[in-house]
C-alpha cells in the first residue's frame, strides 16, 4: 500500500512540476492557483468525479470525455484543461487529489508561504485563527495559512502541525502522558 502511494506521489510530483514551470513561464501562476482550488472543491462535492477518476472500469476514451467536459464547464485555463486531458489519455487521473497538493506546496513555496495543519477541539473563532496564523508566521518568518478540522475527541486545546514541527497542547495527550507516567510511578 505504501509502495502504491509513493508511485502516485511521484507521478502526482512529475506532473505538477511540469504545469507549475509552464504556468511561471507564461505568466499564469494566479490562474494556475484558481483552477487547482476550483478542482479541489469540485472532488469534495462530487463524489461521482472522485469515483470516476479512481475506477479502472471507465475507458480511456470515456475519461478523456469526461474530463473535457468537466473542464470547459468549470471553465478551466487551457494549461490545466490539456494536462487533465493528458492524464486521462495516460490512465493517470487516480492521482489529481496529490497532484492538485503538489500544486498548491509549489505555488506555496513561491509566494513564501507555508501550510500549517491545525487540529483543534473546538471551531477556532477569527481572532484565535489570525492570532495562530500571526505567531506562527513570527515563529517560521513566512505568511502561514492555516488548514483548520474539528476534532472533539481532544477534548481541549489544538494540534499545530507545521512543516516537519508538530505542537501538540491536546488535553487527550496531557491525560495519555499524565496516564504513561502513573504507570510508570505504580
């Protein structure tokens, strides 16, 4: 399993370097940014286009359709319209959810800016979401965006995973480590 997702990492890697050069070529980084958003937000809603990009069932020819519909209905830049298209000629489809996150680390990384991962036993108001983002971006020296779940089962505080840094002020992990060291003690 692990062996599957480092091949579709590397696939996912090649393409998105390739569309990213092209797109810093020609000038269209912004438009690059907006279509892999609206196909991020398109595979969260549509379960139908997430079946069909990972089924092995659907042609060649009937994929190459598909996504060509697809991407002049969402109004796809020709960049992003002709890869897909690619892809789906070269049965590669299966890896545009990691190719749409190669994308975004690229376009990231050339704006100077970073992904932060935040997991919090509560929804983060505004003020706590940019007071996290500000003193992480005080901490790392870049702007710092934030990907923000809800994980009830916390019970409190947050989980901040930055890069290769994980912070984790959880009170599940203070009781699990306060529970290691009664252990330890008895």
């Amino acid at each position: 399993m692990a062996e599957a997702v480092s091949i579709s990492q590397g696939i996912a890697a090649r393409y998105a370097t390739a569309l990213f050069e092209l797109a810093k070529e020609d000038g269209t980084l912004a438009a690059l940014e907006a279509d892999a958003d609206a196909l991020k937000a398109t595979l969260v809603t549509s379960p139908d286009l997430g079946a069909m990009i990972a089924s092995p069932i659907i042609s060649r020819a009937e994929q190459t359709s598909a996504i060509g519909a697809i991407a002049v209905k969402m109004g796809l830049g020709p960049l992003v319209a002709n890869t897909l298209a690619l892809m789906a000629e070269k049965r590669r489809l299966f890896t545009l959810p990691q190719l749409l996150a190669e994308i975004d680390a690229r376009i990231a990384e050339e704006k100077g800016e970073m992904t932060a991962d935040v997991t919090a036993a509560t929804a983060l108001s505004a003020a706590q979401t940019k007071k996290l983002a500000d003193t992480l971006k005080a901490k790392v020296g870049k702007t710092v965006k934030l990907n923000t779940t809800v994980d009830e089962s916390l019970i409190g505080g947050m989980i901040v995973r930055l890069g290769s840094t994980m912070i984790d002020t959880s009170v599940r992990s203070q009781l699990a480590a306060l529970q290691n060291a009664m252990k330890e003690v008895g």
